[in-house]
C-alpha cells in the first residue's frame, strides 16, 4: 500500500468542492485556464500542482486556497492519526 501523497489529498479535496458546487471538469478548467486532462489528473493525484496553478483552481472554484490547505492538512492529520499539532518554533527561537 503506498502512503497517502499531499497531490491525493488536494486533487481529492479540490474534485469534492467542484461537485458540491455542480461545476464539470470543463466549466473549471475553462475558468481556470487550464486543459481538461491537466485538471482531471490533478484531481486524480497524478500531476503536482504548482502553487500558481492551484490558486488560478481555487479562483474558478471561488474558494480561497488557505481553505483547501487547511483542508488537506486536516485529512493528512486524520491519516496519520495525529491528535493534537505540536508547537513548532521558528527557525531564530529554535537555535537560540
């Protein structure tokens, strides 16, 4: 079983809110300029995303991408069973 990937988790999140808003693959891809088969293999988790064309996704959805990250990082959380998110320090605090 290979692990749960970021790029499943977002094209799994980014497909679910595109039905829940009865948009088609065509409808989005043409929003967001971007091919058909580009934004199907997203979905699916076979292409990575680059963050301009994540947020061009998240404009034709009308959903900001912190929401859909915010999204990913709680179902990545439910997959690696993590209860409570520890404290991380930045990088300054952590070498003093």
């Amino acid at each position: 079983m290979r692990p749960v990937l970021v790029r499943d988790l977002i094209g799994e999140s980014l497909r679910e809110e595109r039905m829940a808003q009865g948009k088609t693959l065509r409808e989005v891809s043409k929003s967001a300029r971007v091919s058909l088969g580009y934004l199907s293999e997203v979905e699916r988790g076979q292409k990575e995303a680059s963050s301009e064309l994540l947020a061009s996704i998240c404009r034709a959805l009308d959903l900001p991408l912190s929401i859909v990250l915010n999204v990913v990082s709680e179902k990545m959380a439910s997959y690696e069973k993590v209860t409570a998110l520890p404290t991380i320090r930045p990088v300054a605090q952590a070498a003093a």
